[in-house]
C-alpha cells in the first residue's frame, strides 16, 4: 500500500507495521529509510562499491504476533529478489517470498509466523542472516 506525506513516497508494510520511505543522499543517490513506528530503524544509501545485499532483518517482538522483514541493496543486473524465510526448533518451517523491488534499488519482503532467520537470494548471490527481534511499537 503507498501513500503520500508531501512528496516522499511511503509505503506501510501490511504484516509487521513498519514502513519504507524513499530519501535522497548526496550526489542524489537514492536512500531507502526504514521505520519502526515513528522511529528510524535504517538508512541504506545506494553505492555500487559496496553493496548492502541483506541490508537488514528483524522479527516480531517478545509475546506478539510472529512476523519478519528483511531489506537490502539490489546487486548491479538483478531485477528480482526472494527472500526465504526459516523457523528455528524441530520442525523448521520456510516460507519463499519474492520481495517488492524499490525504485530498482532496493528491496523489501515481510512475512507472517515465527522466524529466526533469512536467506536472500538475488541472482548469483547468496546472504544469510539472523533475525534480530523488535523493541515493539
């Protein structure tokens, strides 16, 4: 779902409640904004010399409702991400999701249910990563 507050767009982010805005950085490079509630969780500027492929990932805080969310930096030549999803304990659960892909920079997915962790794959590569738990809103 996007909106409009001024002239920046903001998407909220349906499952986990935390929202993305696109910003500009010097040389007018796009910068992606993360937002926890009212606070600013990240802010992931586009450079080609180091690229931020699983830029961020969290999950749900203590006693809510399961969720995760996890965000990046597009590789140069990669249109498309998926983001896999896993549980931790004895029967890990997985859950692909393909991540909706901003200003063909950046990228975002969300889930529902309990997670621990998160795979990225975007083209040729491949990043994991943890999944750090929210302070709540």
């Amino acid at each position: 779902m996007g909106e409009q507050t001024g002239a920046i767009p903001l998407m909220r982010l349906p499952i986990s409640g935390w929202s993305v805005r696109i910003g500009r950085a010097a040389a007018d490079r796009a910068a992606l904004e993360v937002y926890e509630g009212l606070r600013l969780a990240d802010v992931c500027v586009a450079t080609p010399v180091s690229v931020s492929i699983l830029r961020g990932a969290w999950r749900n805080p203590r006693g809510g409702a399961g969720w995760a969310l996890a965000w990046g930096q597009l590789p140069t030549g990669v249109s498309a991400v998926t983001a896999e999803f896993t549980g931790g304990g004895r029967t890990p659960v997985i859950s692909r999701v393909p991540a909706v892909v901003i200003e063909r920079t950046y990228w975002v997915a969300e889930v529902a249910g309990d997670f621990a962790g998160v795979t990225v794959h975007a083209g040729p590569a491949l990043v994991s990563g943890r999944l750090r738990r929210s302070r709540g809103r």
